[in-house]
C-alpha cells in the first residue's frame, strides 16, 4: 500500500512538472537564432553610419565620429539594438558638437527645413520674415485707417507667419508635436501663395498630407467649410473655417497613415506595405512619437543593406 502511494505521489508530481513546464512563455524554436552580422564587410558598416548621419542630421560624420560608430555598432555585433542607440543619440544628444551646437538640435533643425521643403517649397525663414514683416505693415496702416476688419486679417497672416519660424525651437523643446508643426506648414500665407484660390488649397492639402485628392463629396464639404464659413462635417469631424479644416485634416488617421507613407519613402525610397502601415499605427496614432517611426525603418537590415 505505501509503495502504491509513493508511486501516486511520483505520478502527480511528474504531471505537476510536465504543466508547468507547459506554461512557459519563452520558448525555444528551432532555426531562431538571432541574425550573424559577423561578415558584413567595414565598408557597408561605414555606408551605414554615413547614410543616419546624413537622413538625420543633414551632413556626414566627421572622421572621429566615423571611427567611433563604426567600432560603437561593431561592439554590439551590429545588432538592431546597437543601431537603435546610435539613431536615439543623434536624434537626443545634447552635448556641444562644434558647428551642429548638438546632435540633437542638428536633428530638429533638419526635420523643420525637411519640412518646409515638403510642404512650402522650402521657402527660407528670411523669405518668411519678410512676408511678416510685410502683413505687419499693413497691419498698422489699415489699423490707423480705421479699416479694423482688415487690419485683423493682417494680424492673422503676422501671427501664422510666426508660427512657422517658431515651431522649429518649439518642436525642437517639446512644446508642439508633428501634427501641430504640419498643421503650421499649411495655414500660413507662403503656402496660400504656393497654393492659390481655395479649389487648388483644398486638392494640395489632401495631396501632400493623405497622398491621395479628395473625394467629391469631401471636397465640398471642405469647400464650404473654407469658404462660406458654415459648418460641415469632414473626416468624422465637425469644422466651420479655414483653420479648422487644417486642424481636421492633421488630426485625422490618413494624416498619420500619410506620415508614415512619407517615412518610408524618404528613408527606403519605397511605399510601405498595408501590414507595416497596421503595425506602426498601433503605437503612432496614439503617441505620435515621429522619432520611434524613424527609427524601426532605419535599424532594419533592408535600411542598412546588412542582408
């Protein structure tokens, strides 16, 4: 009888083990292995290291910074994580680099002039200055006139003018984020010029931000939303002027679908696939962290040519 009870109590106990073992997460899989970079030759490491200097902060790397990132990446067997630390420091680094002021402000200063570049045909912050300089201007002679509703138009153009010059520091300390600087970009009067009469607004701003024209109906209701100043219902959202349909449009899911698009093209020159787009949406339309985009497309292998 006690050895029928032994041999129960090896039984259970077995089992016990065989469940538990069953409910470990991490499990083995065979031809799982992490990727050997071992052989990727110093040349490509190099043509790496060149290419996210270059896509992040508009120049190449000095020859000590190219020794050091090389030997950096190299220390981390070129791993995605050694990579994933070499793009956060020239997207974050303070420190004082001579001619740059950091990293981290040579990294904002390119994205606000990659951006102008995109969306207002790269037009220079003295060309800005100057079209402010002007609707101020007017602004105090319509004022003195007594033209008061005039006057406050001029002030508008100023003010939106403004915007655009400052959302580079403003970007840069964290006070607006990529919606806010996109929205900047299309609610000024350089990107009116570029832009004219309200039909050609409508299609550039669908264009550039959705990359895709809006539909007829979307159209019109975008049309007299600008226009007439009535309300309308666009993208889900309810909007009666001009800057509310610039706040619609950048605060809308094709917008950041369109970022992302526009990511990958800039990076790997291609459009990303419906999957990729899913995936990145699952964090980006709620956190809006461009950077983190940034860096899942530039720590792949197909960015780095490693494969």
């Amino acid at each position: 009888m006690y050895y029928i009870r032994k041999i129960k109590a090896l039984l259970i106990l077995g089992f016990s083990v065989l469940v538990l073992f069953s409910c470990e997460k991490d499990v083995l899989i065979g031809d799982n292995d992490a990727p050997y970079y071992g052989g990727v030759p110093t040349v490509l490491v190099e043509f790496y290291v060149n290419r996210v200097f270059i896509d992040l902060i508009g120049r190449e790397p000095f020859d000590e910074e190219m020794e050091n990132e090389v030997a950096f990446l190299r220390s981390f067997d070129l791993s995605m994580e050694g990579r994933d630390s070499l793009i956060i420091k020239l997207q974050t680094d303070t420190t004082f680099i001579e001619g740059d002021s950091s990293y981290k402000f040579a990294y904002y200063h390119r994205m606000y002039e990659i951006l102008k570049v995109r969306m207002i045909e790269g037009a220079s912050n003295g060309y800005i200055e100057s079209e402010a300089g002007n609707a101020y201007q007017r602004y105090v002679v319509d004022s003195i006139a007594g033209e008061m509703l005039d006057a406050y138009k001029r002030l508008l153009i100023y003010h939106n003018l403004q915007d655009v010059i400052k959302s580079e520091l403003q970007y840069y300390n964290g006070i607006i984020g990529i919606k806010e600087i996109h929205r900047r970009m299309i609610f000024n009067a350089v990107y009116d010029e570029i832009n004219m009469n309200v039909f050609n607004y409508i299609n550039a701003v669908f264009d550039n931000l959705l990359f895709r024209y809006p539909t007829l109906f979307e159209f019109d209701e975008s049309y007299k939303m600008i226009s007439d100043n009535t309300p309308q219902i666009l993208l889900g959202q309810s909007g009666q002027s001009k800057y509310d349909f610039a706040d619609i449009v950048c605060d809308s899911k094709g917008f950041y679908e369109g970022v992302i698009q526009w990511a990958y093209l800039t990076l790997i020159a291609r459009v990303p696939t419906s999957e990729e787009v899913d995936k990145h949406m699952n964090t980006f339309y709620y956190d809006y962290d461009f950077q983190y985009i940034q860096r899942q497309i530039m720590i792949s292998d197909e960015y780095a040519h490693f494969k």
